[in-house]
C-alpha cells in the first residue's frame, strides 16, 4: 500500500500554469494514469481535442463544472459526476465557468503512446494525425502514410 498528501506533490503544468499533480508515480501505480487538476476559469486539461487510441481516460470533477468538447458537441460535468472516453474517443476539457474546477483524471493503460489530433493529412487526406513529441513540444506523423509536420 502506497499512501500520499496530495497537496505535497508537486505540480508539473507540461507549458502550462495549470496545477496538474501527477499521482501515479508517488502512489506506485503500474497500470492506471492518475492526475488531479484544479483549474481556474479559462484553463484547459490539455491544450486542445484529442485522442488517446490506446487508452481510455474516466474524468471524476469533485468542484465546479468542467465542459468536454467532443466530436459530437459539449458536455457538461459537475461536482459529483464523471465521464468516460473510450479509446479513440476525441476529447478537450475545460473550465468555461466563473468557479475553480476540481478533478480527477484516470487513464488505463498508464502509457497512452498513440495520441490523435482530428487533422486531415495533407499527402493522403487520412482523418487524423499521430502527435509525435519533439523539442518544440510535438510534430505530426500521419498512421497511414507517414507524411510529417512539425507542431
């Protein structure tokens, strides 16, 4: 059993001034990715609508009322609510209201190594592109074809 102050952990933005805090390495955890995020009015979970092939993310918000644009339209989540996207599933939460957002995100399997982003390649029109990280945060690959861009 691993057990921890949340309000210990360091906060790691990724570019960010969100206060993202990494849990799953201070708990020991294998095989689930868990963060708790507090966002202010404005901010993001991540910088825009993605998907993660490889993995399904459970979003808990425990204060407040995040919204998650999706590919079919918003969806609002309060305190006391959760949502869940499938693999695959393209997502983009973040706090449009005037309160702090308080939540959990929850990732299984821990390593998501597939992350889409809903652009058409330019080479072979296919529907999404494969973020690659960078030194400049991350380029674009195409799944299909393997024409590149950089981010």
């Amino acid at each position: 059993m691993e057990r921890i102050s949340i309000d210990e952990v360091e906060p790691s933005a990724l570019g960010s001034d969100v206060d993202r805090r990494g849990l799953s390495e201070p708990l020991g955890a294998t095989d689930v990715a868990l963060n708790r995020y507090r966002l202010d009015p404005g901010e993001r979970f991540s910088g825009g609508l993605h998907a993660h092939m490889d993995q399904e993310e459970i979003f808990v918000v425990v204060e407040g009322e995040a919204t998650f644009e999706t590919m079919d339209g918003d969806v609002s989540v309060g305190a006391g609510e959760a949502v869940r996207f499938a693999p695959g599933e393209f997502q983009s939460g973040k706090n449009d209201g005037d309160e702090p957002v308080v939540a959990f995100a929850l990732g299984a399997p821990r390593d998501s190594e597939d992350v889409r982003i809903p652009q058409e390649c330019p080479e072979c029109g296919h529907e999404n592109m494969r973020a690659v990280p960078s030194d400049d945060g991350f380029d674009l690959r195409c799944p299909e074809c393997g024409a590149e861009l950089e981010g």
